[in-house]
C-alpha cells in the first residue's frame, strides 16, 4: 500500500519577488525575466505589475516579500542607489534568514566583490548614503546577498541575456518542483506506477515522445496523466493538457479547431490566438511547436482526426518534446504511429480498500465495517471511479443502509461508472455491438478458439470482431488465451440487454427456469446459455419449441464432478449416479426437440441415442456433445448431410461409426475419448478439414 507525506507546506501568494532598479532594468532584462517566469506558470510580483493606485507601497511590498517563497534580486551598477531599492533588500534578508524564504542574487552588470565591499560602480551608486542613519543595515544586508549563491550574467551562457534568463527559470522551476510537488494522499496505488512511467519518458533525449496511456473507462487513465503532467511540466518551455478530447470533437463541428486554439493558447500562454479552420490550425501548430520543447496531454482520443489535427508527426515538434495520449482506443495509437503504449493497470485489493477507505470514512476502516467495505471493494473490481463515488455515497450511513445500497447494486448498476464505460460500447459498429453483447453476456471466460467457434457459427466475423474488442479495452485475452470481461463491462452489458432486446438473450438460470415453467418463451430469443437442473424435461422441450429463431444454445447438466486423473476428465461423483440414471431414464420417455434455426448446439451429457428425426440441422454450424449417449447420429440411422456443419466435438461418446461424407465442409473434428468407435469414413469431400483429433 502506498503512503504519503501529509505535512504542512507553507502556502505562499507568490513564488517569486523580483527586487530590481527600474531605472536600469525594468523595460529589457527585468521584463524579459519576468515574461519567462510567467510563462511557465510562475507566479511571480513585480512592483510595476502589482503594486495598487491608492494603496501606501511600502505596505503592500511588505506583506508582498512576507507572501512570496523566493527572491531574485538583481544587482545592477544603481540598484545601490535607490533607498526604496535598499530598504526592500534589508526586508528580504530578514525573510531569508527564515526556513519560509529563499533569496537569489542576480549579477547583472557588476561584480559579487562590488556589491560585497560598496566598491566600484555600486560604491558610486551607495556613496549618497553614507551619511543616513539607514546606511550600516543597507551595507550589510548588500553583503549577505554577494554572499549567498546566485546567477552571473557575464559568467553564464557566455554574456547571453536568453540563455541566462532560460537557466534562472529552469532553476526556480526545479526548486518550485521540489517544494510544491507531492501525490494527492487519495490518489492510492500512483507513485509507483508514476514512477515506472516517468522512468520510461526519456525527458533528457532528444527524440520526440509520443506515449500511449491506455486503459477502460474509470480505470484512471485521466488522472494518472495528469499527476505525470505536474510531475514533469516544469522542464519544459510549453504546455498544454487538453481534456475530454472525445467529447468536445465529437459534440461540435468545430470541436478540433476549438482544441488547436487551446493547445496553441496554452504553449504561447497567450489568448490572443484565433484559428479560423481545422488546416491552418495544423499549418500554425507544425510552425510554432518546432521553437520549443512542450509537454503536450491529449486527454480521452478515440479517432485518428483527433490526434492529426492536434500532435499530426514527430516533426511538428521540438526535439525533448513529449506528448501523452489518454485512450480505450489501442488501434488509434497504432495507426498513429505510437509505439510506447503504457496499461494503465486497476487497483489491487489493498490499494482499493485504502482509497475506499479514504472516501467512505477519511481513516482506517472502522471495526464492524470491514465486511461490507470488502464486499463494496469486490464490487468495484478495481476501478477508482466506482471506489470513489461509493465511497463518498456510503460516507456516514448505517450498516443498513450499506447492506441496502448493496443489495440495491446487485440489480441496478453504479449509474455515473456504467455512462462512463457506456462511452466505448456507444462508439461501436453495429456488429462489433451484438459481439460485445454476446461474448459479455455469455462467452465470458472461454478459450479464445471456443469463442471465435462460437461467434462465427451466429454469423460473425469473429477474429476481427474480437481484435477489435480488445484494442477498445472491452475485452482482454489472457497469457491462456481466455477472453476475459471486467465484472462492470458484463454487469453494463448485461444492463444493455435487459434495457433493449430483453427477449433476446437468456443467461440467468432462474429467469430461463421462469420463462420455460411459465411458458413465456418467444421467436425473439436468439441466445439460451443455462444448467439444466430440476427443470421439468418435457417443459424445458415445449419453451424451445416455441423459441424457432433461437441460433445459440449452450446447455449443461447441472451434476456434482470430480476430476478422474486416469482418464483425465471429469465424472459425475458416486453420489449423483442414481441421479444420472433417473435422469436419463426420464429423458428417454421424452422426444427430443431442437429449432431448425440453430447456428450453435453445446449439449454435454446428451440422454438421447440420436439427434431427433425433427431437427433438420440445415443451419448448425457448431455442434458440441461431450459425454452423449449418442449410438448413432440420426434417428433411424438416417443419412441426413450438414452442409453447414465447420466444428464438431463429440468426445467421450458411445458412437460405433461416423461418416465424414455427411459434413463435407467440417474444419475441426474432435474425438477424444473414443474407444467405442470402430470406423470413420473420410471421402474426397472432406477437403476442408483443418483440424482432426483422435484419441481413444
């Protein structure tokens, strides 16, 4: 669990004073100074700039230097000169001398020997004072700033004034870093990944980045970007975060022009900037970037426009710049050319718990809460966006209240966390849509191959389908090649259904159980996937028959197994034989009935001796029958050909023969567990077959 330092830092009005004689500097070195140090986003008081009409100003510049972190003071050959001048320098040692204060001399024009000893051009300027009762405090204080560490123009980038005014402000910069930089104590679980991140940037080459941070929606991508962002904008001469990308570009038809001018706006810090297309917008962006080494954050992308309208090619950009891209949209980077791509990764069970912790109660969990807070954190599976909204929710309300909120979770989604990841599903295709849904709703935890199986035996285009899915952060594809859905992508996926095809697709084995007892079933329903239990047969046979335009349907018997390490596959246990033997012997006083529409038939454990004479198959892609008690597999021993047949698995079955003839288009045949089959017939019609596995 990551911790974080809550100590006090002292807040200050102003990160830097400048002390200065106007005389000698205001309109050129000053000035300049001054316009660098704003620029990079540092608040800095200068009295010409700051000080009221009205107003007594050694009062104001008083509370000023108080309010101010650090001095720059700089020494010119009259700075001496002035009493005002002198009287603020004694003001800022005083300050210096605290642990509030820095101060930094500047020697402009003169030497550090000559503010030190009065001597020289300063001596001249400080000769009018040595008759003023003030004069023994100026001198010192001009002593004790020769004295502390400071910048030589003449010793600095060679006598260039830019040069020199580039190192002051890199320098504040990093000191400002130091002090003001810290991590939100609620952003559990980012130094290390900000570190691993950082470590990659590569900030001192010379090379353009471009880094991808990837990731689903509510996952953090967001924030993990901008703690980068004030992590490292400091060593940079322009920056920009531009947020909510997707939204403004896609909601506006001048969205990308609008973004062009914010970027350009942010890097210039300058408002005065005004873009009247999408071209020039490029055209402005490719000529004014290449000056200057920028931090560019392009927040939430998810087309391909968006990244060549504002960060178009390495070559738009300074050597050192870098520019992050927060996405779902992996192929968005890959058609951009970006070859960094960072995975934003969710919350581990500690880390979740600290932050829920942090929001639900702004401590450690208090005893008695630390089931239902585990239950809340199970819930969130890791995202910071669900943790944190039930965190402030759940903030002060009873443990009834929680088991209600729960409850209450379980049947209607965390609506701001389903929007979010809503966003990724919305943009979709319309196939890509059913897909999503399918694999969601249903193939959630299957081996790549059996879902692909599955998907393009319902008529989809499953490898791309799938390639697609995951590169939008949907899906993900494990090291065992299992398709896997984050809990709130399934639970927003199955919401989806629920809302707009309810009829559709049927998972839940209570529901099925309700809309077969109760006859409720309809040509609507595309998709059945259950374990048969105590589910009357002869009901379960009349709700199919009403169900004609059902393509998938995934059925398994409902048994207590254990895994047989002789032949390596699962058996139902002694305890749930008579079952079994009750169970088929029902089944064998029933007909068996299959819809005609089916596409996809899994059917383990199969009670019958054959496929029923009704089901004509002309549509069965995939046939799955592990475990059947199958003789032959026709009734009748009826030819019948399937000629849309691609996969078929009949492991562990009882048939005697099996002609290949009859599925002249089948690509994988699996056959384990066989040792009742005595021929196979292959003919030249079997041309197409990929895959054959025999193992008895």
């Amino acid at each position: 669990m990551a911790s974080y330092s809550t100590s006090s830092i002292h807040k200050s009005l102003y990160d830097v004073f400048l002390s200065f004689r106007g005389e000698d500097t205001r309109k050129n070195f000053v000035d300049h100074l001054y316009r660098a140090l704003q620029e990079k986003g540092i608040q800095t008081y200068k009295d010409d700039e700051r000080i009221n009409k009205g107003k007594r100003i050694n009062d104001e510049l008083i509370g000023s230097i108080e309010d101010s972190k650090y001095f720059i003071i700089v020494f010119s050959k009259n700075y001496a000169s002035s009493s005002w001048c002198l009287d603020v320098l004694v003001k800022i040692m005083e300050c210096h001398k605290t642990n509030q204060h820095t101060a930094y001399p500047v020697l402009y024009d003169v030497e550090p020997s000559e503010v030190r000893k009065q001597s020289g051009a300063v001596g001249e300027a400080f000769a009018k004072h040595e008759n003023i009762e003030a004069a023994g405090k100026w001198r010192e204080a001009l002593k004790e700033a020769a004295d502390l560490t400071g910048w030589e123009l003449k010793n600095t980038a060679d006598g260039h004034e830019a040069k020199f005014i580039q190192k002051i402000v890199e320098e504040v910069s990093l000191e400002l870093r130091s002090i003001n930089y810290r991590i939100d104590e609620n952003l559990v679980g980012m130094e290390t990944r900000i570190n691993d991140i950082v470590s990659s940037l590569g900030t001192a080459t010379n090379d353009v980045r471009m880094i991808g941070i990837r990731g689903i929606g509510g996952g953090g991508k967001t924030t993990f970007a901008r703690v980068v962002f004030n992590k490292i904008s400091f060593q940079f001469e322009g920056k920009s975060f531009i947020e909510n990308i997707r939204e403004v570009a896609n909601t506006s038809l001048s969205g990308l022009k609008l973004l062009q001018n914010q970027v350009l706006s942010d890097v210039l810090n300058s408002q005065g900037i005004h873009i009247h297309n999408e071209y020039e917008g490029k055209m402005m962006l490719g000529k004014i970037m290449r000056g200057r080494k920028v931090l560019l954050v392009l927040d939430d992308v998810d087309h391909i426009n968006q990244l060549e309208a504002l960060a178009g090619n390495p070559d738009w950009f300074k050597p050192g710049s870098i520019i992050l891209i927060t996405t779902r949209e992996k192929q968005v980077l890959v058609a951009h050319g970006v070859k960094l791509i960072h995975n934003v990764n969710l919350l581990s069970d500690t880390e979740a718990i600290y932050l829920f912790s942090k929001y639900a109660f702004g401590r450690d969990i208090p005893k008695g809460y630390e089931e239902l807070s585990r239950q809340v954190v199970c819930y969130a599976a890791g995202l910071p966006l669900t943790i944190k909204v039930l965190g402030s929710f759940l903030c002060g309300k009873s443990k009834l209240e929680w088991v209600d909120a729960l409850d209450r979770l379980k049947a209607i989604p965390l609506e701001e966390t389903r929007k979010k990841l809503e966003l990724s599903y919305i943009s979709l295709d319309v196939d890509y849509k059913e897909l999503f849904l399918d694999v969601a709703t249903m193939l959630k935890g299957w081996p790549k191959d059996s879902v692909i199986e599955a998907l393009e035996s319902c008529g989809f285009y499953a490898r791309i389908g799938l390639r697609v899915l995951e590169q939008k952060s949907l899906i993900t594809i494990d090291d065992f090649e299992r398709v896997g859905v984050h809990d709130h992508l399934e639970e927003m996926a199955k919401n989806i259904v629920r809302r707009s095809h309810p009829d559709s697709r049927l998972w839940d084995t209570k529901e099925i159980e309700d809309v077969l007892a109760n006859d409720l079933g309809t040509e609507a329903t595309r998709y059945i996937q259950f374990e048969w239990g105590d589910l009357d047969p002869e009901i379960v046979m009349k709700g199919l028959r009403k169900m004609k335009e059902l393509r998938f349907l995934d059925v398994a018997l409902q048994l207590s197994l254990y895994w047989n390490q002789e032949i390596n596959r699962p058996i139902p246990s002694f305890t749930n034989a008579l079952g079994l033997l009750c169970y088929n012997f029902i089944f064998n006083k029933l007909n068996p009935y299959f819809p005609d529409a089916l596409r996809y038939l899994c059917r383990n454990d199969y009670p019958f001796s054959s496929l029923p004479k009704t089901f004509q198959a002309n549509n069965l892609v995939a046939l799955q029958m592990l475990d059947s008690k199958i003789v032959q597999l026709w009734e009748g021993g009826e030819r019948k050909v399937l000629n849309k047949l691609r996969f078929l698995d009949l492991s562990y079955f009882t048939l005697r023969t099996f002609d290949l003839g009859l599925t002249p288009n089948l690509e994988t045949f699996t056959l384990l567990g066989c040792s009742h089959l005595v021929e196979l017939h292959m003919s030249v019609e079997c041309l197409k077959l990929k895959s054959l596995v025999l193992q008895s």
